[in-house]
C-alpha cells in the first residue's frame, strides 16, 4: 500500500492527552468508547448533583419540622413565663409568704425550662446552618468537576475573563464566589470567548490593510 492509502485508512485520536494515528475501525472504537465514558461521568456527576440536592431536602424537611414543634413549646413557655410578671411579689410575701415560695419556685421552672429549649432550638439552627454549608461546598465540588468536564481546565486568563464577564452583566462578587450551577458559568464563559472575538475583528482587519 501507498503511504497516501496508508493514510486514507488511518484516522487521528487523542489518547491519555497523546495525539495517535490508528486504524479506522479502531479509532472509530476508541472513540466510541471515549464518547460513552463522556457521557458516563456526566449521567455519574448529575447523579451525584441531585443525590445530595435530595439529602439536604430531607434534611432541611426534618430541621424545619422540628423546630416548628419546637417554636411551640417556645412560645407555650414565653406565655407561662409573663404570666409571673403580673403577679404583685411584695404584697404576696407579705400577705401569704408560702404561697408566694411556691409561686417564685415555679417560675424558677418555667426560665429553666425556657432556656433549655432556647438552647436547643439554636443548636438545630445551627446544624442546620453547618448542613447548608456543606451542602454548598458539596454543589460547588460537583459544579466545578462539571465545567472541566465541559471546557477543560480553565487558563489564568480564561477564569479572569469569564469573572469579569459575569459582573459586567450584574452578578455581584458574592454570587460569582457561590453559583454551584455549571451551566452559569458556561454560558458566562463561552460569552467572553465570545466578546473576546468580537473585539479581536477589528485589530485583525486592521492588520491586513
């Protein structure tokens, strides 16, 4: 065979970052393979994206119903605790001192028990609040393996113009810092790629005249 029929029947593939010429059909398989692997990570990845989207659900569903029970009690126990605000102290010691030590015991009781239950429900706040974090964290892990996936991994310049595209369109600082959806970031960078090409037009015609 020719080395122009050589190379009719051969087709270029890129394997493990190395550029290979290989058979048709055989590259024709690896990159099938490679395809199905694609898209294999991908189904994995939005799996995991909503596996843990569906475990803060539950979770956030279980720390709002407990703390409505215990806004309840809260609430129950705030109302007891004012009723002793009404009550006249120095003429009840005077007038009937036994009653006025049973009375000053349960009021004891009831802040006692108002403060255990104020405690309580700010620990579930603040677990809660720990869940939400990680939840996060856990969502921007997955949202930043997700834009590799898409666009490989982004150049110094590439990440700063994909940032400074997404506050001239209004995202503030903090949102930029928090998008856990890959898409956004995407979109925020295939429009600077974009405006970057716009804005490369006139200085390449400039050149050629």
């Amino acid at each position: 065979l020719s080395d122009e029929q050589t190379a009719e029947d051969e087709s270029e593939v890129e394997l493990d970052g190395e550029k290979l010429r290989l058979p048709k059909k055989v590259a024709e398989a690896v990159m099938r393979q490679q395809d199905y692997t694609k898209k294999t990570q991908e189904v994995a990845e939005q799996r995991r994206a909503v596996e843990d989207r569906q475990q803060y659900l539950e979770a956030r569903e279980q720390v709002i119903n407990a703390s409505l029970s215990d806004l309840s009690e809260l609430q129950a126990l705030q109302k007891q605790a004012a009723q002793f605000d009404s009550v006249d102290w120095n003429s009840l010691i005077t007038d009937d001192p036994q009653q006025a030590l049973r009375l000053s015991l349960s009021r004891q009781h009831v802040q006692q028990q108002l403060t255990a239950k104020q405690t309580e429900l700010q620990g579930k706040v603040n677990v809660f609040e720990q869940q939400r974090k990680q939840h996060l964290e856990k969502q921007m892990e997955l949202g930043r393996a997700e834009l590799r996936r898409r666009v490989g991994n982004l150049s110094a310049n590439d990440s700063k113009n994909t940032w400074e595209q997404g506050l001239s369109l209004g995202f503030s600082k903090d949102e930029l810092e928090s998008i856990p959806d890959p898409r956004v970031m995407h979109a925020l960078y295939k429009a600077a790629k974009w405006d970057a090409l716009q804005t490369a037009k006139p200085a390449a015609m400039k050149k050629a005249n």
